[in-house]
C-alpha cells in the first residue's frame, strides 16, 4: 500500500477552499503562511486538537523494504527528525538499532511513550526535554534548538514525514541545520511530489531538482523507488511518492 493513501486526509491537508472558521479554520489559515513561527504553531495545535492523521500505526512499507540499503551495523545510532509518535521508531529499535528522535510537540513524545506502556526518563538539556527509554530517546522541542553536542554522534538519517512538513524556506534551512548536526552521514529520505497549486501543504511538494540541489553537494544520491499515490492525495491531486538513497561523498560507495 502507499505509504501517503491514507495518512494525509481530512484537516491534514490544507488547501486555499478549506479557510473556514473558528479554530480548525484558523489552523488552516496558518499552513497557508507557513514562516518559521507560523509552521511551529501549525504542528502544535494539530496534536493540541488531536488532529493526528498523518500517524501511521505501523511501520511505514518503504522504511521495511528500503532501510537495508543503508548497510548499517547493530547497535547504530539512527537520526529521525520531526518524528511525532512514529510507529518506524519502534521498528527500527526492534532491527537492533538505537533511535534519537526530535519532535516539536511534547504531547507527542508522551503519547509515544504512553502508548508503549513505558515510563521514560526525562532530563532538561538546554531548551529541549529529552525522554528516553530502552533504545529510543526523543528530544522534545525545536528542531533547530538541537546542537551537535546535544545530539551526539549519529550514523545514519531515516526522514519520512520532516522534510515534506516544511515550506520551501524552512526546508532548505532545515537541509543546512541537518548536515551540521550530523554531518554527511548515510540517509534514507522519503518525498512526495505534486502539483502544489492543486494542495498547499502540508505535506508539501519536494521534487527531484530541490533534492538534488539541496543534498547534492554532500551526497552521491539514488532514487529506490518511485510509486504513484493510491487514490491520490484527498482523492484529487496525483501524486508521487520517492525514495531516496543518500551516501556520502568520499565514502567510497
């Protein structure tokens, strides 16, 4: 199954017709604006209302037939950013992986860790809350607050839902705060690629030219697969989702 058919539908999506009233209206009116302020209080009333569905309940297909590619050892450090309460945490922690994961919203590291019958332990660092538990440990609050030294080393970035999430601007920011967090380290990165007037995001429209452009000074990248969305986006807009393979340059691949 696609991996985006289903989980962008309903208020995930916001769309010049839809401004409405009251606050889901008023939620609908800041995606279409979208600065670095806008996009924060975006995200964050979406869990605060519970609008939530962009989660996957399970493991999302691409990571599990996709991940491998990476040729990582047990025990790596996996990055995944802007990972609200995702199930691919739980997945890749089951594969023998350590998983850091960065999240806006504190709701959502709390459900995460609620929903896995797990009480985390959790530490001030900075302007950040990190929750850890077992193998996974979530740094809850600005993506662009985290430092190198907070993060540590990592040896490998999974970003399904963080770079779709983001405007333009915001994206190419985020692209250039990711490589100095971590350096040129191997990624997977999964796209999604449409008419933008037809929807305005997010998920936003990340075509093979900004992520060439973005990631091609640091990476020797490769396309997976490519797969049309079941039913299109809210059954109206075609769309296609990209996998992408990063490695970096150098390394020798």
């Amino acid at each position: 199954m696609s991996g985006f058919s289903h989980i962008f539908s309903g208020e995930a999506i916001a769309s010049s017709e839809e401004e409405g009233t009251g606050s889901a209206g008023k939620g609908r009116r800041i995606a279409e604006v979208m600065d670095a302020a806008s996009n924060a209080v975006f995200w964050q009333e979406k869990w605060e209302r519970g609008e939530t569905g962009f989660h996957e309940a399970r493991a999302n297909p691409f990571l599990t037939l996709h991940f491998g590619a990476l040729d990582l050892p047990v025990g790596a450090r996996i990055f995944v950013p802007l990972c609200g309460m995702s199930q691919d945490m739980v997945w890749l922690a089951g594969q023998g992986y350590r998983v850091i994961g960065c999240e806006l919203s504190e709701i959502a590291v709390e459900q995460f860790f609620s929903d896995l019958g797990v009480t985390p332990d959790v530490v001030q660092v900075g302007t950040l809350r990190r929750f850890s538990a077992g193998a996974i440990s979530i740094f809850a609050g600005n993506i662009f607050d985290l430092t190198p030294d907070i993060l540590g080393p990592v040896e490998a970035i999974y970003d399904r839902a963080a770079l779709i999430a983001l405007p333009e601007d915001l994206r190419r920011a985020y692209v250039a705060h990711l490589l100095a967090l971590t350096g040129s380290v191997p990624e997977l990165l999964v796209t999604l690629a449409y008419d933008q007037s037809c929807l305005k995001g997010p998920p936003f429209s990340v075509d093979e030219g900004f992520v060439r452009e973005a990631y091609g000074e640091a990476y020797e990248i490769r396309r997976l697969e490519s797969r049309e969305v079941e039913g299109g986006l809210k059954g109206r807009c075609p769309a296609t989702e990209n996998v992408w393979q990063f490695s970096p340059l150098g390394a020798g691949s």
